[in-house]
C-alpha cells in the first residue's frame, strides 16, 4: 500500500483558507467571512472528500482544526454520519504542547516539532493520512516535502482578506494535475500531485 499524505483545502479564488465553514470556525485578525464556502456546497464535493475517507485512511490535523472538528461534530451534530466517520478514525494531532488534551476517541498525541512526528509517522503508518483544513500544519510539512496529494477545492469567490493557504512562506514548489472537476455551484476541484523536479 502506498502511504501518503493528503491536504483537502476549501480555497476561494484569492486563496483563502480561513473559516470556510461556519461564521464561527476561525474569527483571528478579526476576519468576519466565516462560512463561506456553504453557498456554493456541491454533493460532488462530498463525493470527493468520501472517496479518501473510503477504505484505509487516518486523520491529520493540527490542534486548531482538531477541536475545531470536534466542535462542529461531535458536540454540535453528535448524530450525523460524519461524526459516526470522523469518531471512529484513527486521529493524528499535531501540537507543540506535550500536555494537551485529546477529548475525541482514537486520538494520538504527536508532540513537538511536527515535521519530525510526521515523517516517522509517515514511515511506520500503514494509511493514507488524510488532512482537512489545518493550512499552517500544511505548510510546515510542504517545506520539507511531506505531503503528496492536494485536493484544491476552488469557490467563485473573491474576499480579499484572511488568511491564505499559499502565502509568502510557502516554499517553491511544482505541481502535476492528476484530475479535475466542475461542481454545478462553479466550484472547481483540482487534484495536484508534486511534480518531479
């Protein structure tokens, strides 16, 4: 089986990662645009993001996004599918705090610095790891070449401000197209894989 690490983004067209999904999620730099991705929810999208949860997958998520999902899940929607999914998982959470607590079930403490948790994780795992959101986790591990495949979900939309996925500390780096998709929303779902070189 190959092991590999998969980032699935929810981006608008100026690169925006930030609070996609409920007005709520993600409020720092007083960023005021949360939930925006909801407008323009495809089941395609959802069709996409269950293809990699089919079958051997792992979760990987930065401490931010890992209480996010527990929030928005576990405590606010206990009863759907998706929290059936994300419960049951076995869950990798990336922190700097060797104290932090885990609430979620099936959750592992990877404390310190998490490029080096995650390449051995990487090594010793025998499933696909699987990362929702969780930008600044996502970069620290492109700079040293730890994540293979990039879902890039792109919305018909422009907010010009909050935080962006590639920003000026992203290192350079080269894609391949592996496949694309149009959402009847506009939304277009491109799957890069890195390019050789």
């Amino acid at each position: 089986m190959i092991k590999k690490v998969v980032a699935i983004e929810h981006l608008t067209l100026d690169g925006v990662y930030q609070a996609p999904a409920r007005q709520d999620e993600d409020v720092r730099d007083g960023f005021q645009y949360g939930g925006w991705s909801i407008a323009s929810s495809d089941p395609k999208m959802q069709e996409t993001i269950g293809n990699y949860m089919a079958g051997g997958w792992s979760l990987l998520a930065g401490r931010v996004t890992y209480e996010d999902l527990f929030e928005g899940w576990s405590v606010r929607q206990p009863s759907s599918p998706m929290t059936k999914a994300l419960t049951n998982v076995q869950k990798f959470v990336a922190c700097h705090d060797s104290d932090a607590q885990l609430p979620w079930e099936n959750s592992t403490l990877l404390a310190g610095e998490a490029t080096e948790a995650v390449a051995k994780l990487k090594k010793e795992h025998d499933k696909t790891l699987v990362v929702f959101g969780s930008g600044m986790l996502v970069r620290s591990l492109m700079k040293h070449d730890l994540v293979d495949e990039f879902v890039l979900m792109f919305h018909p939309l422009v907010l010009g401000k909050g935080r962006r996925f590639f920003d000026e500390d992203t290192p350079f780096t080269k894609f391949k197209l592996a496949s694309e998709s149009m959402t009847n929303t506009g939304v277009v779902v491109a799957i890069y894989q890195l390019a050789a070189g």
